[in-house]
C-alpha cells in the first residue's frame, strides 16, 4: 500500500512541475506590431550622426575591430564597468542580443573602463559574456559618446550598416523584460530590439 501511495505521489508530483515547466515563456514573445516609442531625453544630439570610430582600445577576447571595418553591419555598443550593479543586470539582455542576431549580421561589442586588464577575462566569465570587449583605459572612446549631462559612463548607442547613429541608452541598467527574468516591463529594451531589426533588413 504504501509504495503504491508512494508512485501516486511521484507521479503527481512530476505532472504539476511538467505543467510549471511547460508553462514558463523560454521563448521571446512576439514583436509588436508597431514599433515601441523610447527615447531618452538626449535622443535628439545623436541620432543620425556618423558614431565616431574606436580610439586606443585594447581587445581582449576578439581581434582588434573599427567601425569603419564593420560598415555593412549593424553594431551595437554598450560601455560599463567591472563590478557595476546596474552593468551586470544588463549583460543579459547584451548577451541575448548577440545571441538572437549574430548570425543575422548584429555586432555586440562590449568596452570596459576604468578597470585592469587582468581582472576582465574573470568578469567576462562570470556573466557569460561571449561577444566582443575592448578595454578603454584612458577612456579616449568613452569621451567621444559620453552624453554631456548623464550621471552614467554605461552608454549604449546601436549604430546602423552605414554607421550612423540609430538608437541610444543614456546609461544605468538596459533592464531585461520579464519573460528573460526582468522584474518589469522594459520599454528600452522593446524599442532596441525594433531597431535592431529595422537595421538588419536595410540595405547596407
């Protein structure tokens, strides 16, 4: 009786964790179908300049890239720093990015300042980071995106095949939606991946 009561519970317990299972979104949803409005409050100074080209980087897990050499493709770009809450909490949706749309044409590239050079391999294990990463010690690059009244060195700036400027996040944490963990919706988020999109099917 009681290893019949025993494979009861078993088997009642496997069909309520299959139903838990099968129930979480591990797919991306649908895109909308209109495009989601974000734009921080410095979209305007930037968008649809030519972004300026990488200066005194140094790469750490990939060959040295120039935007000028990746002209055809899409980049997006995203500066933070080892240790950075706000950094870390994005790198998830960085990585899904680079890993939804590499093989479509998207570049992600990762520059890191204000950090040693040693300590970075570690990091970039630590968050699963599998895109590119430069280090801007002297932050020469930096400078050249920094948005003049942002609290926040994390910029991230998506640039299009013919190298301009076609979507900015002024800093602090790109938030990851719900379905991948976020604990709310993430506006940013949706709009960057439109535009990613919209770049990827655009004529170089």
């Amino acid at each position: 009786m009681y290893s019949i009561d025993k494979l009861a519970l078993s088997t009642v317990a496997f069909a309520v964790l299959l139903v838990f299972v099968t129930s979480c979104r591990i797919e991306p949803p649908p895109l909308p179908a209109k495009i989601i409005h974000w734009k921080p409050a410095q979209e305007g100074k930037f968008i649809g300049k030519r972004a300026p080209e990488f200066v005194e980087l140094t790469w750490i897990n990939s060959k040295p890239l120039l935007l000028s050499a990746l002209k055809g493709k899409p980049v997006l770009i995203r500066f933070w720093r080892v240790g950075c809450p706000r950094c870390e909490e994005s790198m998830p949706a960085l990585e899904y990015f680079n890993r939804t749309y590499a093989q479509k044409g998207l570049v992600v590239i990762g520059i890191v300042i204000e950090a040693q050079k040693e300590v970075i391999p570690d990091a970039l294990q630590k968050l699963g980071v599998r895109f590119p990463v430069a280090l801007d010690r002297n932050g020469v690059t930096l400078k050249k995106y920094k948005f003049e009244n942002s609290n926040y060195s994390s910029v991230a700036v998506l640039v299009d095949k013919k190298g301009i400027i076609r979507w900015v996040h002024p800093g602090g944490t790109l938030d990851p939606p719900r379905w991948m963990g976020g604990n709310e919706d993430s506006p940013a988020f949706d709009s960057l991946e439109w535009e990613i999109n919209k770049a990827i099917g655009e004529k170089d």
